[in-house]
C-alpha cells in the first residue's frame, strides 16, 4: 500500500529535530486524527532556507511527508518553497494511499505557517501566503473526505 520511497522517509525520516532560534516555526494538527507537526526553519539574509528540521508526532505517513517536505525545501528560496505543495511532497514520495492524503496536507500547512512566522517576525509579505490555521480542519474543508 505504500510507496518504497514513503517507507524509507518513515523508517530512516530525514531532518528529525528542533533549530535553535529558529527564522521561523510552524506548529499544525489535525483534531481528527489527532497529529501535530511542528517545521522549523533557517533562512539566511538572502532568503535561502540554509536548514529544515521537523517534528511530529502523528502517523507514518505524517514522518514521512515531513521528512520529504523538509528535503524539498532545503535550499530553496522562500518562493520556492511555496510551490511545495502537499501534491508535490506527495509525488517527490511516488504517491500515498488516498485515506492518506491529509497527513501530506499537514506538511504543507506546517511549512506555510513557519513561513508566515518568519514573515511576521522580519515585517515582510510573502506572495500567495495566506495566515495558517491552527488545525487544518478548523473551519472545515468543503466536501473532503478523507
Ligand atoms: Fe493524520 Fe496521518 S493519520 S496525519
């Protein structure tokens, strides 16, 4: 049922840990589910993401979308990591069962809001960030089921 790229990333998960002073943390959950992520990250003064560390607590599917979510970002600019979208944390991954897909969702949601984090921190807008939420079903999401 999973990808041997998605066994990997949870059995051997890259990047696990925290980034002291970090630019900007990102902390999201699931109350469905019931899992957290937390994504740290360390851009440099030109706006390079020099480092990535995440943590989470959650399913295996949930480590290793983190774990591919921070490799994908890793030297990257921070318009480049937007375009790090659970789709292409998922395809970098070869795919993920469908019941599956909101773990991916929550590594997407936990990069933006390290990202808004660093934005607010430094008083700069990042284009097509949008604030985060704290769940990624708070308000509910129109007719997905997962
Ligand atoms: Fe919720 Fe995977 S089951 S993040």
């Amino acid at each position: 049922m999973y990808s041997e790229k998605v066994m990997d990333h949870f059995q051997n998960p890259r990047n696990v840990g925290e980034i002291e002073n970090a630019s900007g943390v990102g902390t999201v959950g699931n109350a469905k589910c019931g899992d957290i992520m937390r994504i740290y990250l360390d851009i440099d003064e030109d706006g390079i993401i020099r480092d990535c560390k995440f943590k989470t607590f959650g399913c295996g599917a949930a480590v290793a979308t983190s774990s591919m979510a921070t490799e994908l970002v890793k030297g990257k600019s921070v318009a480049e990591a937007m375009k790090v979208t659970n789709k292409a944390v998922m395809d970098a991954l070869d795919g993920l069962p469908p019941v599956k897909v909101h773990c991916s969702l929550l590594a997407e949601e936990a990069i933006h809001a390290a990202l808004w984090d660093y934005a607010e921190k430094h008083g700069i807008e990042i284009e097509g960030l949008k604030k985060p939420k704290a769940d990624i079903h708070e308000d509910g999401e129109e007719g997905e089921v997962y």
